[in-house]
C-alpha cells in the first residue's frame, strides 16, 4: 500500500511546518517521478510505502519501512529514492539577490514548469546496507536530533541510476 504524508511530527515541540508535509510535488512531473518511485518500492521491498514532499514542495521521496510495525516515526529506519526540482540559473541568481536582502524567498514564486530539470538521490538506512560504514555523500547533521549521518545518501543523474545503486547497495535477500 501506498500513502502521502501530511507531515512526520520530529518527537519535540515544533511550531513550523512539519518534515515531509507537502503532499505533493510542486510541479505534475515532480509528483509523477516520485509516484514511480513509490510503486517500485512497493514492487521490490516488503513494507510501508509513504511518499512526501518538503514543505515548499520542490522536493519529495518515496520511502518504504522495511519491518515497521504501527506508527511512522520521523527517525524511522526508511529506504527512500527521491527527486528534487533544479532551480534555474537566472532564479538562483535572483534568489541570492533576494537572499542578500533578506527578502521573501524565490522558492514561493510560481517559477518551476513542467520542463524544470530534477535531480535524484537515494537514501539509505545502515541496517539495509550491504556495507553498513558505506554513508555516500557527506550530509550536515541536524544539530539536537543526531550527531552524525543515521543514513547513506547518494546523488544520481537519472531514475534508472537510483533502481541500479539501490540494488547494488542493499544487503542481500532485501529486494525482491
């Protein structure tokens, strides 16, 4: 089964919009790219299937719990493959620009289309790793939720690339 978040509490008082409350892509072609990751996941991996978005909604994943039982927590062991809007290089210099200012951010503004590239990443927790120490890409820790990275995360240029690195980085026996 496959289910939209409308948000993941983080377990603390929280007075912003929750992690993963977009529901769904800003763009059609956002939300159909990880509409197929959700159902591959679905296909290949026994658990829940969520797919959420950012609350600015240029970003989003499918995840699937494999194991879970009962409720989706916000540091709930997840393999997710995800896809971003890249934001084109004349908004990104307009953002800056704003940005310097302290002005309204350009990610509000109605300037992502349906041609609007995506990037794709896959995101991994140790436990479903073949090698557990294997982390990818280097990511910021959250500071008060967790020193280190909890997960291995990886950039990738094309969907097929995330089915092929998610294969290849799993631990044996996990997809079907």
């Amino acid at each position: 089964m496959i289910t939209r978040s409308i948000g993941i509490s983080p377990g603390v008082p929280w007075a912003g919009p929750l992690p993963g409350g977009g529901y769904e892509g800003k763009t059609k072609r956002l939300d159909r790219a990880v509409g197929r990751f959700a159902e591959w996941l679905r296909i290949h991996l026994l658990g829940p299937v969520q797919i959420r978005f950012n609350s600015d909604r240029l970003s989003g994943g499918a995840f699937v719990y494999p194991g879970a039982r009962g409720k989706i927590e916000f540091d709930t062991p997840e393999i997710g493959l995800g896809a971003r809007l890249i934001t084109p290089p004349a908004v990104r210099r307009r953002r800056d620009k704003l940005a310097a200012r302290d002005l309204t951010p350009i990610e509000w503004e109605d300037c992502w289309t349906e041609d609007t590239p995506l990037a794709y990443n896959v995101l991994v927790y140790p436990q479903f790793l073949r090698d557990p120490s294997d982390r990818g890409e280097t990511k910021q820790a959250i500071p008060g939720f967790w020193k280190e990275n909890t997960f291995g995360y990886w950039t990738v240029e094309t969907p097929q690339e995330t089915y092929r690195l998610l294969r290849k980085l799993t631990r044996e026996g996990l997809l079907r």
